[in-house]
C-alpha cells in the first residue's frame, strides 16, 4: 500500500491530463495537495479532491515565473508546515517544423519544460533540505533519450532530455539531504492535449508498436509517480521509470 498520510505534495501542471491524475492519485492516499497550473481547471481539480475527502489547495502558478513559484512555496509552507513531495509535470509541446522553429518558439519550451522544472526545485529545497526529506519526481518523456518520436519535436525532445541529465546529477547532489530525485517517461498517454499535436496514423503508429496494444491512461502514470513519492521507493534516486506499455522496447 503507497501510504502519502499527512505528506504535502505541489503538483505543477495539474489542472489537466496527467498532472490530474496525480494529484488526484496522490490525495486519495493521504496527502494534502497543492494543484497548480496557469489554467483554471486546477480549481475543479482541487474541489474533486476535497469533495472525495481528501485536502487540496488550487493555485495559479506560472513555473516560468519564479517569483510567483517561491510565493506559492511559501503558501503552502505557511498552510500545512510543509512541502514533503514536488511533481514537476507542467509542460508544453507544441510540435514545429525545425526549419520553421524560431528562437522565440525554442526558448518557450524550454522555459516551460526545463527552466521551469529548476524553478521548482530551486523553490522547494530549502524547505526539503530543513526536513531532511523530499521526494521530487519529473515528468519527462521517452522523446529525450530513449526515440526519435517526430521531427516537429526538437525543441520538446531537448527540453525532456534535459530533465533526464538534471534528475541524474541533482539527484547525486540532494542523496546526503535525505531527498530524492527521479523522473519517470510516459509513452503514449491518453490525455487528449499530445494527440493534438499527432495526427491519427502517428498514433496508430504509436499503438501498433506498443506491446500491451494501447495508449496508457493518465492514472496508469499516476501510479508511477505515487510510487517514486513514496517511502516504497526511499532506496531510489536519480532513476528513469519507463511507463509506456512497452512502446520504447520495441
Ligand atoms: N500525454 C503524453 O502522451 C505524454 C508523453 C510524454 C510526456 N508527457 C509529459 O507529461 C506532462 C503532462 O502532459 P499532458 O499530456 O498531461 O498534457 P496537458 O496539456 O494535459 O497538461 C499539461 C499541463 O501543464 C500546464 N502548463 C503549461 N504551461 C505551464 C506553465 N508555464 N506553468 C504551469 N503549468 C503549465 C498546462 O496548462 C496543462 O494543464 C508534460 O510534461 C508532457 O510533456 C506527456
């Protein structure tokens, strides 16, 4: 049993798709949840969770913006004395041709998908490291080191790829506080917003290649990411969880 009583958790990103599921999934096992995004739905997502019995906050919260990161840390610090777990999930993947993409277009995503994932984590360490514990998990995908996945995606790709050296090293450097770092590689999960960006036969492409013959759900991550939050996984840092139906291995 993944046991998150008493455990305050902010997930970025989390007023849709995965991030969701995540907060959802971590408040049903006990912890007090911050749900925060730029779009509104973190407000029902933060209400679905209170109406089932668990506790949630909805906040605004720009992970590009580092100031309004650290105020809502402080938020957080100051409503429940703690911040035991960080989800870096937010993210954006707007797919671009490489010989259309501008810089404007590159330095966005890696604002949002990179930059944004240090702004967190820069935030929350202070506290973790006076607990002498966190769990921070990042969401990062098989496009930056495990597949090609499109050509429109390079921006994205380098973004998550660097997440993927970030979670390694930082988590090398945050083991003696008694925090870990991990970050776990969705493959095709069914939350509407990257079908968007794919057309009908990449996907289909995607499934065919897929052993278990499916997209994943948002809650199948989900579980991912409560397990990695979790005392279950005290022994593991600075790891990628694959969880992708085994799309990667084929
Ligand atoms: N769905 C998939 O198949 C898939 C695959 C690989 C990786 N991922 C990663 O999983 C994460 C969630 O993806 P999703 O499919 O749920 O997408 P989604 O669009 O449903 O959710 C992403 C959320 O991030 C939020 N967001 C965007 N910019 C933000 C910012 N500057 N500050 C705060 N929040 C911001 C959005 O408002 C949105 O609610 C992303 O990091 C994505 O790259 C998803």
């Amino acid at each position: 049993m993944i046991d998150l009583e008493n455990e305050v958790a902010i997930v970025t990103g989390a007023g849709h798709g995965i991030g969701e599921a995540v907060a959802k999934l971590l408040a049903e096992n006990g912890a007090k949840v911050a749900v925060t995004d730029v779009v509104d739905g973190r407000e029902a997502v933060a209400e679905s969770i209170e109406s089932a019995g668990g506790s949630a906050i909805a906040r605004e919260m720009d992970v590009t913006d580092p100031e309004q990161v650290e105020a809502v840390v402080d938020e957080v610090v100051e409503e429940w004395g703690a911040v035991d777990i960080l989800v870096n999930n937010a993210g954006v993947f707007p797919a671009q041709e490489l010989d259309e993409m501008t810089r404007e277009d590159w330095d966005r995503v890696i604002d949002v998908n990179l930059n944004g994932v240090f702004n967190c984590t820069e935030a929350v360490l202070p506290v973790m490291q006076e607990q002498e514990y966190g769990r921070i998990v990042n969401i990062s995908s098989a496009s930056g080191g495990h597949i090609g996945w499109a050509g429109t995606l390079a921006h994205y790709a380098a973004s998550k790829g660097g997440v993927v050296g970030f979670t390694r090293s930082a988590a090398i450097a945050l083991g003696p506080d008694g925090i870990t770092m991990n970050a776990v590689i969705p493959g095709m999960i069914d939350t509407g917003a990257a079908q968007e960006v794919s057309s009908e036969e990449e996907i289909e492409a995607a499934v065919g290649m897929t052993p278990v013959g499916r997209q994943g759900t948002p809650r199948e991550l989900a579980g991912a990411v409560a397990y990695l939050s979790s005392d279950l996984a005290a022994f593991v840092t600075g790891t990628t969880l694959v969880v992708d139906g085994g799309y990667t291995l084929v």
